[in-house]
C-alpha cells in the first residue's frame, strides 16, 4: 500500500477546526505550532511568559486580541544559563506555582531525545508548550541555517502539537536584511522553519520605531502589525506587562500669526484714516500696536501709498 491508500482521507472524514479553535490567542498564538522569531533582547521571553500569563489566568484579550482557551497549565522548555531563574522571576506572583513547568532543554543528538519529550508531554497535557530557544536546543555541531537541520528539529516538533498540545517556539532573527527579512523569513533558517509552523510572530524593537508584533498565520482573519510596548508590572517585580501602543499624535502645523504690521496696513486700507503723512499715521497708529512711531513709520512707508487721496498698498507701479 502506499501513503495514500495508507493516510489518505476524504474531505467529509477530516474534523472541522473552527477559527476559535484555531488560536489560542486570536490572529496571535495558534493551537498548533507557532514561530516567535526577534533580534536579541527584543524581549521574546518576556512575550512568551506574558502571553503564557495571560492563558493561565484567563484574561479576556492579550494586546487586544481575543484569548480563546484558559489554561490550567503551561511548560516551559528552556536552554539559556540561568533562564529557569529568571523566567520564575518574571511570572512570580502573577500564576499560580504548580500552573508552570520548567525544564532544561540540552538535545545530545540522541535520535530519542525528542520523541521522549513528546510522550512526557502527552502524559502531561499542557495547555501549551513553549521552546526557548531553538538555536539552544540544537543537537552538537548542528546549524540552524542549514535546511537539514531546521528540517530536522520542525519534524522533531511535530508530534508534540500533533499529540494536541500548542506549541510556541522562540527563536533569533539573522543579522543584516538575510531573506529579505520579511515575516515568513524572519526565523534563521527562514522558509524552512516557516514551513513547519502554523503561525509566525515577528518581535521587532528599534530605537526609532520602538517595539512592533508582525505576524503571519494561517486561518487568521488578519495579518497583525502592532505597535507594543512592555513595562514591569510594579518598581519591585519582573512581570511583564505588555500594551497596545497609543498612537502617537499627529502634530497639526497652526497657520502662522501675521505680524502686527501686516495687521496694521490691512486696516489702514480698510479705516482710510484723514491723516495723510507716515509720521502722522504711524503717531496715530503707534500705541493701539504696542511700538514706538519710530518703529511703525518705515513699516508704513514700504507698504503704502496715499494716491488720489486714499491709502493704497504699493503695487510694483507705485513702490
């Protein structure tokens, strides 16, 4: 028999997955496996934990989007020095203890490794897995931007979202503008990390642009590109706390005040005052404008002219 025969099913014979059940978080965190790919200290963990936070607890919206499942529990596996540490530090107070698991991650090449992890996960059910980070899960002497090697850990992957549990992967852009750096090219290893996953988060953080969520996924009723930014839930915690950034206001130039003199010869067209000399006008004019008539009297005489008995403003004829 062949795979076909084998696997092959017809449409009436695949479940329906209704777009609630698609995401955990609404256009953001997919029940499947998801790519969350950023520049480093972009602040991809404080991400994860904060979208971890907000399943645990069961908030409505997560940067405004719809939190579609509340979770009883969430496992972390992760690869950096110290990150146990500092991710409890970051969801300290905010979960509840036994709601977390945290695990390192150190693949020994072990063709194995992996598959035990799935099982353990299976046993476990978590509402939702997440790596980080991919590059430190990398079995010794592998590179994630050889396609073998991404190939290899999204395979390795697969069963553990297949086995219904969502998983969520952290990830480093490459340096420079490699791929294009759009969003389905973002992760190193680009297209084919992509290829594997069901959605794709974009962290983006720049001195002149700030913090930014783009993400590509399937079934979402629309691509996000947002404006973030994330702060510590209080001056003695590590909690994140992320927000929609406020658009910025849009500065409106005010039309520029004329100058009094401009006001002044504007007027002295319309009053047509009996004084006839610029001394006499601007003795008169003087103090309603605030200046000396020393002052006022050459403004006069470069913009007027008396013809015919009426004040007239200079034309090129008459200047």
């Amino acid at each position: 028999m062949g795979a076909i025969k084998d696997m092959g099913r017809q449409l009436h014979q695949i479940e329906r997955v209704p777009y609630e059940d698609a995401f955990l978080i609404g256009d953001l965190l997919t029940t499947r496996t998801t790519i969350l790919s950023g520049e480093p200290k972009a602040g991809k963990t404080l991400l994860s934990a904060g979208m971890g936070a907000a399943l645990l607890n069961g908030e409505p919206t997560f940067l405004g989007q719809p939190v579609h499942r509340k979770l009883d529990h969430v496992v972390f596996g992760l690869t950096d020095d110290g990150a146990p540490e500092e991710m409890k530090e970051r969801l300290h107070g905010a979960v509840p203890d036994d709601a977390v698991t945290i695990f390192p991650v150190e693949d020994p090449g072990d063709s194995g490794y992996w598959a035990g992890i799935a099982v353990d996960l299976a046993e476990m059910r978590p509402g939702l897995f997440v790596l980080d980070n991919l590059i430190g899960a990398l079995a010794p002497g592998e590179d994630i931007a050889s396609s073998v090697t991404a190939q290899r850990i999204m395979r390795s992957l697969r069963p553990i979202s297949e086995a219904g549990i969502p998983t969520l992967v952290v990830t480093h852009t490459p340096k420079g503008t490699g791929e294009g750096m759009s969003v389905s090219s973002s992760p190193i290893g680009g297209r084919a990390i992509a290829a594997g996953a069901r959605g794709l988060i974009v962290l983006r953080n720049s001195g002149k642009y700030g913090r930014r969520i783009q993400t590509a996924s399937n079934r979402a009723r629309e691509d996000l590109d947002i404006a973030v930014t994330v702060r510590r839930a209080g001056k003695h915690s590590e909690v994140p706390v992320w927000e929609r950034a406020e658009p910025a206001l849009k500065l409106v130039s005010l039309p520029k005040a004329k100058a009094w003199d401009e006001d002044l010869i504007a007027r002295i067209v319309k009053e047509q005052p009996e004084e006839t000399t610029y001394k006499a006008l601007a003795v008169r004019y003087a103090p309603e404008v605030g200046r000396k008539w020393e002052t006022v009297r050459p403004k006069l005489s470069d913009a007027l002219a008396h013809v015919d008995g009426r004040w007239v403003r200079k034309s090129a004829e008459t200047a």
